[in-house]
C-alpha cells in the first residue's frame, strides 16, 4: 500500500530523507531552547528534582515542540498540518482505557512473577495518589514523540513507500532518536518495538490522541514497576524498587510480550475486517487517500 498525493510522488528518497533529518533538527533545537529557557530561569535543579516542576517542563516542552513540528511539517517538510489526526471518540477512550489497563496489569505481573520465582526481587514502595497524578501528566508530554514520529515522519515515509517499510523505518528512527539524550544499551530495541506497536496503532485508530495516552501509559507503568526512582522518568512514582535494574533478556522478554498484546489489541478493536496495511477512515480523510 502507498498512500499518494501528486506532490509527494515526485518526492525522492533524497528529498525525504532531508525532510526527516530537519525534523529531527526542530526536535534537538526546540529541545534545547525550552531547557535553555528554564536554565535561564533558575529552574534547572528543580526540574531534575521537583516532581511537579518536572510536569510542567514535560508539558511545555510537549506543547512548543508539537507546535514547532506543525509548522516545520506544513512549511517545509512536505505534510500538511491538516493531515494530523487528532481525532479522539468513544471507541478511542475506551480502547485507551484498556490499553493502558493491560499495560498497568503486564508491566506489574511480569514483575510480580519474577519476584516470586527469585530472578528479580524488590521492596515496595507506595507513592501517595497525588504524586502518581503529577507523574501521570508528566507522561503525557510524549505529545511531542507523537506528533514527530507517527505524526509526521510515519506519514512522509507513507507518502512514498509501503506501510511495513515505513513502518519499521519510523520506529527505527523512534529508538534513534533516543540517543540524543541517554547513552546506547539494550532499551534501544525496546523503543523500537514500542515504535511499531505506536505506528501500527495510528495507522488503525487515526488518531494521534490515542496514541499519545498509549504511549503515556507505557511509560507510566515502566516508571511504576520496571525502572525504581532511580531510572524512572517522572520523579519518586516508582511502586517497585530494585537493588539492580533488569537485565538486557529480563527486559526485551517483557518488551516483546507488551508489543505484540498491544498489537493484538489494536487489530481486534480497530483492524479487523479490514485489510491489515489498509489505514483508518480518518487517515484516508485527512490525507486524501
């Protein structure tokens, strides 16, 4: 399947690939002036400590740098602001809903039976409603991952090539992307393969709202049962702490597992009686295919 619009056919893989590549400057750059912003202001050590100044640099960096792909996109990188879906319905929340409870349920009972056979033992910790609240807002700030990688790069990708391709490239770039901020290990293939499971999801749902509290639930329940307060992203929200993290196998095992629930999920509440590459109605309607 290649979803075609006449400007985007003549597009060459040169062309594209310099769309992607200035996308990817808009996210270091933009990135780099909220952080300097906040620097400027004083804010830096609260940011790294205070669970609720953390929130809200998530947030705004969420909304300067959605903002900034938006009109990267329709200027210069060859799609349409209008071509974001955002739409969001009730079969969407609650298929957010049940993602986000199966994540919860098979983040911790992964946990919870490692626990019990001896391979990895933790304590507990209960972090109190409010701070499990602020951390869960923080999450949403992966708005801006959205809006780059399925939002944009997933569909100038589309424009050209079939959906897998495009689809395995754009997780690819997904887990690259990654790399500007945390050294490389094993959590690389981990972004990837949420990458696919998030791409195959937009292309289903047509929605980008979807996949932003997906993604947000993914990587509450990493911060909740996976990762301890020391590797976690939002700040002191960690239920299971661990002498050591997991290892590269104890990780990857479970990544596997999560992707393909997600992905059975999606195609049982979005995809079935519908071809398996053949994008949402909303797609079709926005890119004008």
């Amino acid at each position: 399947m290649t979803l075609s619009k006449p400007l985007s056919n003549q597009a060459t893989l040169r062309q594209i690939a310099l769309q992607i590549l200035g996308a990817i400057g808009v996210f270091v750059l933009g990135t780099g002036l909220v952080f300097g912003l906040l620097l400027a202001l004083g804010l830096g050590n609260a940011v790294m400590h205070d669970p609720v100044t953390r929130m809200w640099a998530d947030v705004l960096l969420a909304g300067v740098l959605s903002g900034l792909f938006l009109l990267y996109a329709q200027k210069l990188g060859g799609v349409p602001a209008k071509a974001f879906s955002f739409a969001f319905g009730g079969k969407d929340a609650g298929f957010a809903l049940g993602a986000g409870l199966l994540t919860l349920s098979l983040t911790g009972g992964y946990m919870v039976l490692l626990n019990r056979v001896g391979i990895h033992p933790f304590t507990v910790e209960l972090p109190s409603v409010g701070l499990l609240l602020i951390g869960f807002l923080g999450e949403l700030g992966v708005l801006q991952e959205e809006v780059l990688n399925r939002g944009f790069i997933f569909r100038r990708l589309l424009s050209r090539y079939p959906a897998l391709v495009s689809l395995l490239v754009s997780a690819g770039l997904f887990s690259l992307t990654h790399l500007f901020f945390k050294k490389p290990d094993f959590l690389l293939i981990s972004h990837f393969l949420v990458g696919m499971a998030l791409g195959y999801l937009y292309l289903k749902s047509g929605s980008l709202v979807v996949t932003t509290v997906v993604h947000a639930f993914h990587n509450f329940a990493a911060d909740l049962f996976l990762q301890g307060n020391n590797d976690g992203v939002s700040l002191g929200i960690g239920v299971f702490q661990f002498a050591q993290r997991l290892t590269a196998p104890e990780r990857l095992i479970f990544d596997v597992l999560l992707a393909l629930t997600l992905l059975g999920f999606t195609y049982v509440v979005y995809a079935r009686g519908t071809r398996l590459w053949e994008p949402a109605k909303r797609l079709k309607a926005v890119w004008g295919g």
